[in-house]
C-alpha cells in the first residue's frame, strides 16, 4: 500500500534521508529505493513502507516523486578506504598488511625502509 510524505531532510554525500509521513511519523529513505533518482528537501513522495529487519525499523521502498540528480550520491560502498588494499601497499608490493615502506626484506627498517630507531636499528640480521 502506497502512502505519501514530504522528505524531512536528506543527504547527497550519504545518499539518505528522512521522510515524514502525513502521520508525523519519519521514515528511512535511501537513494537506492528512489528509481535512479535522489529526493531533494521539501520533495512529495508517494512510497511503501517495509519493515526493515536490520534496524528495526521503517523505510521507504519503490519511491516516487523524487526531483535531485543521484549522481555522485552515495551507492553503498561501505565504511573505509575505497580502492584499498592497492598494489604497492603493504610488505612485498602485493597489497595487505606489514611494513609499508621499504618493502621485502628490507621492511620496519632491517637494511632499508626507515632504517633507525628503536626496530632494527638499521642492520640486516
């Protein structure tokens, strides 16, 4: 069942917002319900309401009535570094975790690296 709201307020770099109902109750939107489109403050929408299972709470799905452009909107990607881990990062130019900064053998400053301090003092072996 279709019901209508006007979006509360929304976030383009998040890609969601809310929306309030002609109840007063606010409900969950996410650009990636909105039809290739993304809602724009002020924007009437006509939408279902799904139970989300995750939060525990509503959100808006099969959204009409959204003016903004989604492009650039957030599509998901997720907490963190984007693109990570690329080559030549992490020990032996393969990307992960260890030594950034000198790589193979001469990682965390053995022969190499950053040479000094209070690991390997610089000194192979």
């Amino acid at each position: 069942m279709s019901v209508t709201g006007v979006v509360k307020n929304y976030n383009p770099l998040k890609g969601f917002g809310f929306v309030t109902q002609s109840d007063g109750q606010d409900v969950f939107v996410h650009v990636s319900a909105c039809s290739g489109m993304a809602p724009n403050q002020g924007d009437t929408l006509t939408f279902d309401v799904e139970w989300d299972p995750k939060s525990g709470k509503p959100q808006a799905k099969n959204v009409q009535g959204c003016t903004g452009s989604a492009d650039g909107a957030a599509k998901g990607g997720g907490k963190g570094c984007t693109g990570w881990p690329e080559k030549g990062m992490g020990k032996g130019d393969k990307g992960g975790y260890g030594a950034m900064w000198g790589g193979g053998k001469g990682d965390w400053g053995k022969g190499g690296g950053w040479g000094g301090g209070p690991y390997g003092g610089g000194k192979d072996g």
